[in-house]
C-alpha cells in the first residue's frame, strides 16, 4: 500500500515545526499538494498486511 | 515558509505566572479556514475549534525546559494524531496551555491548504529538537 506524506515546514530561525499529513488516498494528497507549493509531496511504501 | 504566529497576549501571561511552560500540559487546538484566531486572542475560549469525534489525543509531551548560556528553549516531543474515523476538515493548528485556568493560548500554523482525515490518516506535528518551540533571549 502507498502512503502520501504531505510535508511543510512552519517558523523562522527561532522557531522551526514541520507538518505531516500522511494518507492513502492519492487524489486528495494530490489535490492538496497542487493547491500550495509549499507543501512537498513524498511516497513511501507500507508492506501488506501478512494477516490478510 | 509558513509563518510561527505569537498570540500577543501569550509574553504578558508569561511574565505574570500564569504559565510554568516546565510543567503545564500543552494541547493542540484544530480550527478551520472560515475561524481564524487572531493575534490578539487571549484564551482558547475565543478560538471556534473543529469537533475532534474520531481523533487521537491531542495532548503534548514537553521533552526539556531549560536555559543555556542565558537563552531559554522549550522542546516539544513529536504529536501524531490519528484519525480513526472521518475527522472534521481543518487548515490552522495552534497551541494552548491546558493546565492554566482559562486555557491560554501560546502560538498558531497555517498548514495552507483544508486538511480532511479519514480512518487511518496521520497528522503529525514535528517539533524541532535543535530550535524548540519557542525561545527566550
């Protein structure tokens, strides 16, 4: 399963605090990544659950 | 990059006792786009927050309180909220002190852009180990 990282990071040089929303769903990480460019959008891949 | 925002009574609160930033409980507070909090609020009571039906703790772990060399530094451990069912959509973050008694606001984010859980997503804060989240000089 793919996991979308929406990273930003926040502050100045005092001050420094990173977001991260991650999620599944592709068009809404997509979405939301092309609506501010301050947002980087990275993948990583989550092994299958063996269970399943 | 997106700015720190200083609640401007926050300075006056801190240096008349009402907070102890070693032993306090900070939490995080979600609001939407169409709720912005102002500089100038003082207390969680003015901030319109989001429902937080379906999400994790929002409780802080402070990780050091201390000064060195004269310039004070408050480390935050990393919060992750998880959603575990869909969450109401919000775009600011902010952080206020849970153990004062009217609920003191410290600071706010932009994240820029509505954020939307569902089951299974993650919202991190990541504060920074080196820079903390605020300093005094």
């Amino acid at each position: 399963m793919t996991r979308y990282i929406l990273t930003q990071e926040h502050g100045d040089e005092k001050t420094r605090v990173t977001s991260r929303f991650t999620t599944t769903d592709r068009e809404k990480a997509e979405r939301m990544a092309s609506s501010n460019p301050r947002i980087e959008l990275t993948t990583e891949e989550e092994p299958d659950d063996p269970s399943n | 990059m997106a700015t720190y925002v200083k609640f401007q009574p926050f300075v006056e609160a801190l240096a008349e006792k009402v907070h102890n930033l070693g032993s306090d409980q900070l939490t995080l507070f979600l609001t939407t786009n169409a709720a912005i909090p102002t500089v100038g609020m003082a207390t969680l009571s003015e901030v319109t927050q989001i429902s937080y039906t379906n999400l994790s703790s929002r409780n802080i772990t402070t990780s050091t309180s201390a000064q060195t060399s004269g310039t004070y530094k408050l480390v935050l451990t990393d919060l992750v909220l998880t959603a575990s069912g869909a969450v109401a959509t919000f775009r600011h973050f902010g952080i206020y002190n849970d153990t004062s008694t009217t609920d003191h606001l410290i600071c706010m984010f932009d994240y820029g852009s509505d954020v939307t859980m569902a089951s299974g997503d993650t919202f991190t804060v990541d504060f920074s180990a080196s820079n903390g989240l605020l300093q005094i000089v």
